[in-house]
C-alpha cells in the first residue's frame, strides 16, 4: 500500500536513548527539560526569539484567539484543514470567508477590505500546504484597518519568506507537529510571536494559568505536551534537512513525469522558499479527479482530496459565496510524498495519473 503520506521515524535506538533519561528523571510532563530543550533546539534552528510547544495545532490557534483578545468576525479561508474556522467558533467569533486565488490556493488578499466590518476583528489566514500568503498585502491591511493578524502555519515547517521563517510573520503565527507533518512530535504544535508580553500571556494560558503552585494569572487550559513527544521532536529535528532535501527530490521528479500534461500545479508565492511538504494537482473537472482517485486506490494507492469539502459547506457557519474555493477543492488531489517513497512508485502513480487523463 502506498498512502498519501507516512510519518518519519528516526532509528528507533536513538528514540530509546531519551526514554531511558525520561525513566530516570521520572518527569513525565509539566514543562520537563526535553520540553525546554525542544524549544531551544526550534528557536535555534528557525531563527526566532520566541515559540511555545503546546500539545496540538489547534490548541495552538485557539490560543492565538483568546491571547489576542479577540471578538466579533474574524476573516478567514474556506481553503484549509477544519480546525482553522473550528477554532474561530469555539472561541466564540464568527468565521467571515474571503475566497482564494486559484494558483496558490491562499487567502485573495485583494478581497479582503471588502469584507471588513466595524465587527471585523482579526485576519486569520493559511499558508495553504506550506506556500506562504501574500504576507505584504495581508500586513498592509491589517494596519490600515487596525486589526490583529493571524496565520495558520500549520504546513510550513521550513518554509521562508523573504529570507526569515514564515512563522516570523503576524501578530501570531501557529504551525502542528501532527505525524503527518514534515517535523512532527506525534502530537504537537507551537505558537509564535515577536511580543515578548504576549508571549508570557500565553505561557501562562498552556498551563492552566498556573502561575507558581499557588497561584494563577488569568485563565487558561491544558495547552502543555509531554517527554515523550518533544523526545521524538529532538530525534527527528536531527533529521529535519534530510526531509526537505527529500520532498524536494521528489516534487521534482513529480514535476518532470507530469511535464506537458493537462494538470494545474501549485504557483509558490513570490519570496516564499517553499518547503515541498505536499504534492497538490488540480484536474480540469470533478470527474476526472474521482477517476483518477478511484483508479489509483484499485491499484492501492491513496491519494488524499485536500481540502474537500470547501469549508463554505459546514453546517455550523453561516458563508457568504466563495466559488473558487468552492471549484478547486473539487477537483484537487494530494499525491502521496513521504521519506521512504521510491522513485519507482512515483512513476507508478504517474502512470497511471497519464492514462486516465488521456483517456
């Protein structure tokens, strides 16, 4: 079986070098020292000053929310995972969608003023499948509209923008350490921010507003993560520019076997390094996207409709029209990248990607 993705695992001798300290010290969770060497290790890698490890993405953007103090309407995309609008509703805001630009899959930046209302709070965008949004525009609005912005980097492990770490960027960037990311910790996810205040806030809101054994600062919730996986996050840190050598590779490969064909390929935004963390392609009708799934799952390959349905469809929300996002989520396939993919199951899958179309 080739699925669309498979976490990396690091020898598993150098994982079980940390479990035996983990024994040793008997400090499971609660901010241990492979936490803290974790975000050590991630700040010295991207090059920022300041991120918090909490226990899953979408804590990370739930956290973002209520931080910022955010309320009303919060712009958004209908083109991303369902925990980017599902946060902004648990946290008590309403989801605004702003449609997509159909060759980067991101937020239309150009879009976006005419959707801002006196109860327009936040701008909460996805840098969709690693590609970064037009960060300039999306920061010039922001300022002028007085508005705090939000991205959900939750794709981005290694991707840059004009030379710094996308998550360098917003009032608050988020990313996941989910298994199925480029950098994982099984379960995981870090907040950034460049406000050293708003970064305390947060610290304080992980850990349930713990502030000291007795004492408490504001509210909070259980936003921590363990030993365990920040002992997985460092072994596969060690490994992190061999993975992104290896997308790379393959993207590439990808690329050279579809060469010619009726397919539409990502356009990475201009100034963004991009990290090749997926391989989306978009088909010219829905059918021959479920064509194409269909025949690539008889032959036990699993590709993956990211993102499908348009999150325009949530029962839960109430939309204004979004019709490229609408469009693209329908006749869009990820096609599997991952560590141990071999060149000869990407020609496989291309091969039979080449005979249904031209059929």
């Amino acid at each position: 079986m080739i699925p669309v993705t498979k976490p990396f695992l690091p020898p598993q001798e150098e994982y079980e070098a940390y479990l035996k300290g983990i024994w040793q010290r008997n400090w499971l969770t609660n901010n241990g020292p492979l936490v803290n060497e974790l975000e050590l290790q991630l700040k010295n890698y991207l090059g920022l000053k300041h991120l918090l490890y909490v226990s899953n993405g979408t804590i990370a953007i739930q956290l973002a929310i209520k931080a910022l103090g955010l309320k009303g309407q919060i712009i958004t995309t209908p083109f991303s995972y369902v925990a980017t609008t599902s946060s902004i509703v648990w946290e008590g805001c309403e989801p605004v969608f702003v449609d997509i630009v159909p060759q980067t899959f991101n937020i239309d930046a150009g879009m976006i003023e005419a959707a801002i209302t006196p109860a327009t709070s936040a701008i909460l965008a996805t840098h969709c499948f690693g590609n970064a949004c037009d960060i300039d525009a999306i920061d010039a609005i922001a300022k002028r509209h007085h508005l705090k912005v939000i991205y959900d980097a939750a794709h981005c492990f290694g991707t840059s923008y004009k030379g710094k770490s996308v998550f360098d960027f917003g009032d608050v960037s988020t990313t996941s350490f989910h298994a199925t990311k480029l950098f994982h910790t099984v379960e995981g996810g870090a907040v950034f921010t460049k406000e050293s205040s708003l970064l305390k806030k947060m610290a304080y809101m992980r850990n349930f507003g713990h502030d000291g054994p007795e004492k408490f600062n504001g509210v909070g919730i259980n936003g921590k993560n363990s030993e365990f996986h920040a002992a997985m996050g460092l072994c596969n840190l060690k490994y992190i520019d061999d993975i992104l050598a290896r997308r790379r590779e393959q993207s590439l490969i990808y690329d050279s076997l579809f060469y010619g064909l009726d397919i539409q390929r990502i356009k990475i935004q201009e100034h963004c390094t991009f990290n090749y963390a997926y391989y989306p392609v978009v088909f010219s009708t829905e059918e021959l996207t479920l064509k194409v799934k269909n025949k690539l799952e008889a032959a036990d390959i699993f590709p993956r409709r990211y993102f499908y349905p348009s999150l325009s469809r949530l029962n839960y929300i109430s939309t204004s029209p979004t019709p490229v996002a609408d469009d693209i989520s329908s006749r869009i396939l990820c096609l599997p990248v991952y560590f141990e993919l071999m060149e000869e199951d990407q020609n496989r899958i291309a091969e039979i990607v080449k005979t249904v179309v031209h059929a």
